[in-house]
C-alpha cells in the first residue's frame, strides 16, 4: 500500500471543500438530495471511530498544528440525558459563542459531544454524520434505518425559508464550518510563490 503525500492529501481536500460548498448552495434552496453529499464529505473530513475512518481535514489540521477551533452546546450528561424527553441547546456549531452557554471545543472534541436529546436518545456529531451517511446513501445504502435517525426528523422548523428539520439544520450548520476550516487549512499548506 502506498500512502499518498501531503499534496495529494490537499488536492483531495480541495475537491471534498469543493463538493461540500456545491452541496451546501443546493442545500439552501430545500434541495434534500445534496444532504446526502454533505453528510458524505462531512464523514471523509471530521468522523472517526473505526479503522476505515481517518478525518482527513483533522488529521491534516494536527499535521499543521492548526488547532480547528469551535463553539457549541454543552454536553448533555449521560445521566441527564437518561430521564430526559427533549433537550436542544441553541446553535449547533459556530466559529463564534452565540450565547454564554456555548462551550469551546477543539472539532474532534466536539464531533464526541452528546448535544441533543431525543426520547432519551443521545445524539453527538459523530454518530449523526455517519449514520446518514452510512445508512441514506452518503458513502453507502442500507435497508434499514435507524430508529434515532427517524426520530430526529420529527423536529421541524419553519420559518422565512423552506422547511427544515434537525438533522438537515445540523448537517448546514456543521458543513458550513467544515468549508472554513477547510479553506484554512489549504491556504495553511499552500506554498508562497518563489520570489526573484
């Protein structure tokens, strides 16, 4: 096996940036079929959790020293999540705290958070991006679905634009600060041009 140098390893970021932006501009128009290419990119670039599954936007981040830094929700004990129905703290992800409550967290940190909770069901970043990946068509098809998935459907948001659910709301929020941290870690790697 031949492992692929650091340049390719930033071609193939720049290609998923790429997809991941092109997905994301259909995404806003309630183009439901391009979630499935955000949840793909989303799993390629920050999952992890088995051998097949190398974050390649954070592996190349730590190769760089670039710490990928977010704000989010606290995370949701396993004994509150316990004996809880519904609880859903605010924005997802953002570069920035929208409200005291958001913690700080490096991605990978944050990608293992518990920041939803649904009839007791836990959900992190992690398990949410792969499982739409991994069961709705991203990186491959299943024939079933899971229960946690179906029942993160169910929150629905209306507003100015077209219907949103949790999970569609989610995989925006996240894509978006991928393609940031995507772009700073190109312009990280990218060789300044040689002066005369």
């Amino acid at each position: 096996m031949v492992k692929k140098n650091l340049e390719q390893q930033i071609d193939d970021l720049r290609d998923s940036i790429k997809l991941l932006e092109e997905a994301l501009k259909k995404g806003y128009t309630g183009d439901k079929k391009y979630l499935k290419i955000i949840s793909a990119q989303l799993r390629a670039l920050v999952c992890s959790g088995s051998r097949s599954l190398n974050p390649l936007l954070i592996e190349l981040a730590e190769k760089k020293g670039m710490p990928l830094v977010c704000y989010g929700p606290p995370d949701i004990d396993k004994n509150e999540a316990k004996h809880t129905l519904f609880k859903l703290s605010g924005r997802v992800i953002g570069l920035e705290p929208f409200s005291p409550a958001q913690c700080r967290y490096e991605l990978k940190d944050w990608m293992n958070i518990c920041f939803f909770v649904l009839e007791n069901e836990r959900y992190t970043p992690n398990d949410i991006i792969r499982t739409v990946a991994e069961k709705e068509g991203g990186a491959h098809y299943d024939k079933e679905l899971s229960e946690k998935l179906i029942k993160l459907r169910t929150v629905i948001y209306s507003g100015w634009g077209p219907e949103i659910n949790e999970l569609e709301r989610f995989l925006i929020q996240t894509a978006e600060i991928v393609i940031h941290f995507g772009k700073s870690v190109i312009s990280s790697c990218e060789m300044p041009p040689y002066i005369w």
